[in-house]
C-alpha cells in the first residue's frame, strides 16, 4: 500500500502546478477553518450548532494539513 502511495505522488510531483495548487486549496480550508471558529467565538448558534460546526472547522483544518503537506511534499521532490 505505501509503494503504490510513493508512485501516486511521484507520478504528481512532474508538475510543480500541482502542488501550487494544492497550497492555494490549503489555504482555502485553513481561512474557511479560520472564518468558522471565529463565527462561533460570537455565539450565535445553540448547541447543536457548536457542536457541528466545531467538528465541520476541525475537519476543515485537518484537510488544510493534509493538502498542504502534500503540496510542500510535491513541490520539494522538484528541486
């Protein structure tokens, strides 16, 4: 499973767009993410609310990590 992971990635890493790309999408997540908890800092929601809405942003932000980690791992493997 891990080789066939290594192969996927190399097999991206010929295209620096790529892994701008998934930079920028990170980015997207993180902001979104950012946006999200800063909503509900005000409390405007009840609790169900919070409750989904803080699992939604912690998503985000976990999707934020991980493209952004592949997106550095493409574009190193260019240089």
């Amino acid at each position: 499973m891990n080789e066939s992971l290594v192969k996927f990635v190399e097999g991206f890493s010929k295209n620096q767009l790529i892994g701008y790309f998934l930079l920028l999408w990170a980015a997207t997540f993180l902001f979104s993410s950012i946006s999200g908890f800063i909503w509900l800092a005000e409390g405007y929601g009840s609790i169900l609310d919070v409750i989904v809405d803080g699992l939604w942003n912690l998503a985000d932000l976990g999707c934020a990590a991980v493209l952004a980690m592949l997106g550095l791992k493409i574009l190193n493997n260019q240089e």
